[in-house]
C-alpha cells in the first residue's frame, strides 16, 4: 500500500451514551447532563395515567390539592375499607415525600380489592411522574412504577384447577 492511500481514522465513541454532546473538535463533552422531562398537564392541571395489577385496570388523574383521593365516585375510606389497601395507595405520595398536596380522581374496573388497590398505587406513580419527572428516581426505587407482571394462571385440561389433579382411587 502506498502512504497517500493511509487515511487517518479516530476512535469512535463508546456505546449510545458517548454519542452525548460532541465538541467542534470531535471529543466528547466532559459534563454532558440531560435535560429534565417536560411534565405533562393538560388544560384542567391534571396528568392521567393507566396502572394495572392482576385482573384490574385503574385509570388514574393527578392535580394540585389537598389529598384527596376519589376512586369510582366514592372517598377512598368508603372504597377501600381495610387499612391495608389505603396504606398501599399513599405508599407514593410518602415515596415522593408529597403527602397531602395531590388531589386523586380513579376509575377502577376488574379484578379484586386487592388488585384494584395494586392497579390505582400504579397509576397514581406514573401520574406522578408525568406531573412532576423529578419524583421518578424515588418512585423508581421504591418499586412503584414496575408493573407486577403476577397474574393467575389458566386452568389447564384434565386438571381440576391450573396444577391440581383430581383425586387418585387406585380401586
């Protein structure tokens, strides 16, 4: 090979996340941050958001207010009697440490309490996150944006339930 057919080649950069932003000279920029997501309002000052658990499904509006939390047109109390399931639905808002400054309009359908109270906490954190991106790291470590992908296992044939046998008689 002769010497004028020798280009000159840089490294290129490293995965997706040295694509950042690149300095005239090609070299990457040291402290390249991301900008914060846009918070998503619409025009009444509500994010909406889908959560799911098991069987339900729960369609979810956040607002400013003074925490109160709406689910099918009934107070949350009234709802969702056990403790436990309105301890589950104010487990984001003590994530987020925003106790008490987010109105909560739910519409729940399929499924058990338990489900439904599963689906609404779900909705409620990815509403969140839309009103305000800044709460996602804590709403993402605390669990409350994965889906619980658990669900109840179909019924097989010849099994009296998914896994359960009907019972052996040897005679």
């Amino acid at each position: 090979m002769s010497d004028e057919t020798k280009v000159e080649t840089t490294e290129a950069p490293a995965g997706m996340a040295a694509l950042g932003a690149l300095t005239e000279d090609g070299a990457p920029e040291a402290a390249a941050t991301a900008a914060p997501a846009e918070p998503k309002i619409d025009n009444l000052g509500r994010s909406y958001a889908t959560g799911r658990r098991k069987d339900a499904a729960a369609r979810v509006w956040v607002k400013r207010g003074t925490g109160q939390m709406k689910i099918n047109g009934k107070d949350v109390s009234e709802y969702f009697a056990r403790p436990v399931l309105q301890m589950i639905l104010a487990q984001p808002f003590e994530a987020a440490e925003r106790v008490g400054e987010f109105d909560v309009i739910a519409t729940v359908k399929g499924g058990g309490l338990s489900g439904q109270a599963g689906a609404v906490r779900h909705g409620i954190s990815r509403a969140l996150t839309l009103f305000e991106p800044g709460l996602r790291p804590a709403l993402k470590a605390g669990g409350f944006l994965t889906r619980d992908p658990r669900v109840v296992e179909r019924k097989k044939y010849g099994k009296a339930k998914a896994r359960r046998s009907f019972q052996f008689s040897k005679r």
